[in-house]
C-alpha cells in the first residue's frame, strides 16, 4: 500500500498493488492496520455502498453532518471517473477548494475523504461501478448537498451535459454551507 498525501489535511491517494498475469488479476482494496499505520488515522467503516452510472452522471457533491458526518474510501470497480471533493472545514485555510482526481478500473486508486468534505464524482463511462467505504451509517435527515455546477467552486467537469438527481440540480451554495464544519 502506497500513501500519497494531497494538498489537504488528511486527504490521501492510495495505491494498492495490483497482480495481473494471463488469468486477470487480483487487488487486495483495503487493509486496516496498513491503513492506520500509513495515514495516521484511526478509522472505522460501518458500511458498504456501491452505485452503478451512466456515461455523464454526476452524482454530488455529498456530505452528513456532525455528528453523523462520513469518511469515505472510494475506488472504482469498473468504468471511471472524475472524483471530487470540497473542503468545507472553516477553520482549514483549503476551506472552499476542490482536490479532484481520475479513478479508473484497474489502476489500483482510492480516495480517502475525510469527514469535513463534500464528495461527489462524474462518471466518464458508461456501466461505471463506484464502491465506497463509510465511517458512519447514511442519515437522510444529515444529508447536506453543495450544487456541484455551482460558479463560487468553479470546479472543471468533463462532460457538460450531464444527469443529476432533482436534489444535486438544486444543492446549496458554498457560502450556504460556511460554519458547518470547524
């Protein structure tokens, strides 16, 4: 396992080996103790979640907060796509930035998000299968949704025409969202 460090505070590209040979191949995607011992984080995850995309959804950008707020590990089993996550932690001076990376089937990435982010991620194919791990149990009545097309984030997704849900086409500004997590 191979821990690379962004930008953010405890935001963190991980890279697991992955074995091929004539048959297929094999990647272990998650290992607690070299998880802990690489990133310093003493993380736990509750559930399992795993969407299927079209070529151009965009689904987020998402967060639950305090006290049922997530981490999340996210890596893609098949397809790809943009990943993207939005600091929203007011006292961090990347409060408001976007770290943004390419997921794709076999490259053997994850992303590890931490609370205090809004997540979300455009698929680049068609049949994209994104799997994420989380920290805390899903509470619709702590989902919090940034408008992931929104101009104070300026984020540069690929494809422009794309389908979201009703509640990502009318999620929240940046400046809606300032004070939630410190």
């Amino acid at each position: 396992m191979k821990v690379e460090s962004t930008s953010f505070r405890n935001v963190f590209v991980i890279e697991m080996p992955v074995f091929s040979d004539e048959r297929g191949s094999f990647m272990e995607t998650f290992r607690e103790a070299d998880f802990r011992v690489k990133t310093g984080l003493n993380i736990s995850f509750v559930q399992d979640n795993e969407s299927i995309s079209a070529r151009g959804v965009l689904r987020g950008l998402h967060a639950q907060i305090p006290p049922k707020s997530q981490a999340k590990l996210v890596r893609v089993s098949q397809g790809s796509i943009l990943d993207v996550v939005v600091d929203l932690r007011s006292s961090e001076p990347t409060f408001g930035q976007y770290f943004s990376i390419e997921l794709k089937q076999g490259d053997g990435k994850l992303l590890f998000v931490p609370e205090g982010f809004a997540h979300g991620f455009q698929a680049l194919e068609d049949n994209t299968v994104v799997q994420y791990k989380c920290s805390n149990y899903y509470h619709a009545d702590s989902e919090i949704c940034l408008n992931a097309r929104s101009s104070d984030l300026a984020i540069e997704w690929p494809i422009a025409n794309d389908l979201r849900s009703a509640k990502d086409v009318i999620g929240k500004s940046l400046s809606e969202l300032k004070g939630i997590f410190f």
